[in-house]
C-alpha cells in the first residue's frame, strides 16, 4: 500500500474516535466513583484511571504486537511489531488510514476493558494487587481474547471473528463478557465486604453518577461507530443503532424497576443507559434500527433483573459489574442470532430473518469459551495476588476507608469546609450517615458508612 490510499476522512474519523473512547475511562472513573461511599471514590477513580498509565505501556511494548501482528494458532499474534516497530512509516496504512491511527484506536479499547472489572472489588482491593492484576490479565486474557474475535485474515485470523465467524462488532465479547466473567471471580476472590447485605452502601453521589453515565453514552459512539473505520455507511448505522438501543434500555430498566419498587430512580436511568450500551456494543452492526430498540427494551429489562443476582447467589459484586456487563453483553451477542439481518454491515440473519440457528450457536459458543476462559484466568490470577502482595485490604483498613489508607487522601474535606484546619486527620464526633431513605442523620459511629 502506498501513501495515496489513505483516505483523510477515515483517519480523521478513527482518531476522533479513539479521543471518544479514550474519554469513556475518565466517565468511568466519574460513574463507578459516585456509586461508592465517600471513603472508597478516590481507590475507585484511580482504578480507572491507572489502566490509562499502565496498559498504554504495555500496549506500545507488546500489547499491539501480540493483538494484531499476524496469527499464532488463531489465538494470538505475534513479537513482530514490538515497540510498533515499522509503524511509523508511509508505508504501513490500515485499510484507508495509517497503521498507528489504528493502534491508537484499539488501545483505547485495551485501556477501558480492565478498567471495568475494577467496580466489582470497589472498597476492599489494594492498590498495589490492583496493578498487578491488571498488568497480568491484560496479557494472558485480553490481548488473546481481542485477537481472537478482530483479527481477520481470510479464514487465517483469530478462531472466533475469522474462523468461527461469530459476530462481534464493537466488543460484546471481547471487552464486556470478558471483563464481565473476570469480575465475577475477583468478587469471589476477595469476598464480600464488611457489613455487606446489613448496612447502607448507596451511592455518595448521584450526580457524578449521572456525570460518569452521560461521558460514557458520548465516548460510546466512538466505540461502536468508530469500529466501522471509516467515515461510511456502516458508521452511520451503527451510530443510529446505538441511540436507539440506550434509550430503549433506559425505558426497560425504568419500567421494571417502577414495577418491582414504586419508583423510577436516578441511578436506574444511569444503569439502564449503560446497559443499553452494552448490549448494543457487539450488535450495532447485525440490526435494523427497530431491531435496536426491541434489543434495547430487552436488555435494560434483563439487565434491571439481573443486578440482583448476586443477593440470590451470595457474591458481592460491588457495581453490578456482572449484572450489567457480563449479562448485557452476553444478551447482545446472543440477540444476534435472533434480530440480526443481511441488510445490515454485518451481514448476518438471525432466526427471525430466516437465518436459522447456526448464528445463535455461533455466538453462544464464542461468548461460553471466552467467559470460561477469562473467569478461570482472573481467579487464579486473583489468589496468586492475594497470597502473595495481597489484594484485599485488612479489615480494619477497610473500615477506615481505603482512600486514607492506600492513597493518604480524601476526596471531601470537611474539616477544612467546618474551619477546623488545626485539627489533624481525626474525623468529628458527629459524622453524616445514610439511612434506609437515602436522606441523612448523624452518626456516632466514628467512620461508619462513610
């Protein structure tokens, strides 16, 4: 390929969107950081954004190279371009925009699929286990997963996109039923945290709540229209599909939540957008814009349902990761294999388009490894981490809030705001506690839910 074949328009494009992308770890940040206590959103916002620093790194030096520089086993790439070697030139291009506009793009992928994982442990993971299980599934789940299902090459790809040719257009698979399984099995590594089930653990902060949300319904549009890479047709259908399906998912959550509990709640509409994402995510490229709301009503209904699992099956999944990104994505896969059609980008016909069943076992056979796969990997790598560094805090640490402890700080300084400056890192007697109706009352617990 020469110099000529890029195209201005589709570099453009890519690179505003892996700015898109890149911006939805930050929103991340900003979504799980409100749904913590205030003793824990510090420990949470840098869990997010530390895979910024960390998998950057580790991308550059091998990550792009071991995702995308051609095919081992149709499970991984290979050490052909470390260091992006070779990527600088005129001479490496694409499809219509330069290899590294690409690299860039995927990285912000690479960045925000760990980073997600992190809302299952909030409140009682070390910050030191934290790197490191980020450094270690990083590279034995996410770059061989991610190849597996991007890389296509003519039937000489990865076994699930170019082999199996299961769908996933944007990261169903690959980022969220990855992330999602491997959440689940840190939140059984680590346990359940004090006074789970029997105290108040409510969002401190609805606001940054809805901050976080709203960052990443903008950011997404560049996760799934920018996974066209180009500036096209398939771009705008995936773009429209992706409206439709996140407000149809904030009407399901809404209902169902209106139905099981009397009200329609701030953090439901915030939840069920991000399960509308979700869910969208692998399947923006296979629907009819009518097929995305259907799906979209769908997910946020299954998604509201699903957050409650853990109380059935006793694990303590902080920020409903499982719930919403685990069995969002899955559903969206799987609804692939009944509302997908021939007329959209990606070309395939579910059951209800006379496409048969041989999608939907398609899909359901990628989804299965990949969650079987990285939940396995997480667990391990999660004990390994505990018995070693340690990756759950003590229990008095976590007590006194893992922001004093892992980090010396504390996100709201109400000593300084009470003009009690003179008085060291010792909390007032009296300290704002939340009840049963999420309004406030004074506590004399020194530290207690805060």
């Amino acid at each position: 390929m020469t110099l000529m074949e890029i195209n201005a328009g589709d570099t453009a494009w890519v690179l505003a969107s892996a700015a898109l992308v890149m911006l939805m770890t930050p929103g991340l940040a900003f979504f799980y950081g409100g749904m913590v206590r205030m003793k824990s959103v510090l420990n949470m916002m840098m869990m997010s954004f530390i895979t910024i620093a960390v998998v950057t790194i580790m991308w550059v030096v091998v990550g792009y190279s071991l995702t995308f520089a051609g095919d081992t086993g149709h499970v991984v790439g290979n050490f052909s371009e470390v260091g992006l070697k070779g990527l600088m030139s005129p001479d490496a291009v694409s499809g219509s925009t330069p290899t590294l506009a690409f690299v860039a793009f995927q990285l912000m992928f690479a960045i925000i699929t760990p980073a997600l994982i992190s809302g299952a442990i909030a409140d009682r993971a070390t910050f030191r286990g934290w790197i490191a299980f980020v450094v270690g599934w990083t590279l034995l789940v996410y770059f061989p997963v991610a190849h597996s299902v991007w890389f296509l090459d003519d039937g000489n790809g990865g076994w699930i996109g170019d082999k199996l040719k299961a769908v996933d257009f944007a990261g169903g698979t690959a980022v969220h039923v990855n992330a999602g399984a491997a959440a689940l099995a840190l939140a059984i590594v680590l346990g359940k945290r004090i006074g789970w089930k029997k105290d108040p653990m409510r969002p401190h902060s609805l606001p940054l709540v809805i901050l976080g949300g709203g960052l990443l319904w903008f950011g997404w549009f560049g996760f799934n229209a920018g996974s066209a890479l180009s500036a096209g047709t398939t771009a705008a259908v995936t773009f429209v599909n992706t409206q439709a399906a996140t407000a149809a998912a904030v009407i399901g959550w809404l209902i169902i939540e209106r139905i099981r509990h009397g009200k329609a709640t701030t953090l439901g509409m915030a939840s069920g957008a991000v399960a509308g994402l979700v869910a969208i995510t692998p399947s923006c490229g296979a629907v009819t814009p009518v097929g995305a709301i259907i799906l979209g009503l769908l997910a946020g209904a299954v998604c509201c349902f699903a957050v409650s699992l853990k109380y059935k099956f006793g694990f303590d999944d902080s920020l409903d990761v499982v719930g919403v990104h685990l069995v969002g994505g899955l559903f969206g896969s799987l609804a692939i294999g009944f509302l997908g059609t021939a007329a959209a980008p990606s070309a395939v016909n579910g059951l209800f388009y006379g496409g048969g069943a041989s999608q939907l076992g398609k899909q359901a056979l990628a989804n299965l490894v990949v969650g079987v796969y990285s939940f396995a990997v997480a667990f391990i790598l999660g004990k390994v981490i505990d018995k070693t560094i340690g990756f759950r805090v003590t229990e008095d640490d976590e007590v006194t809030g893992v922001d004093q402890v892992e980090h010396a700080e504390t996100a709201y300084d109400f000593l300084g705001a009470a003009g009690l400056r003179g008085v060291a890192s010792t909390r007032p007697a009296t300290v704002p506690a939340e009840t049963d109706n999420g309004t406030t009352e004074t506590s004399e617990k020194e530290g207690a839910n805060a």
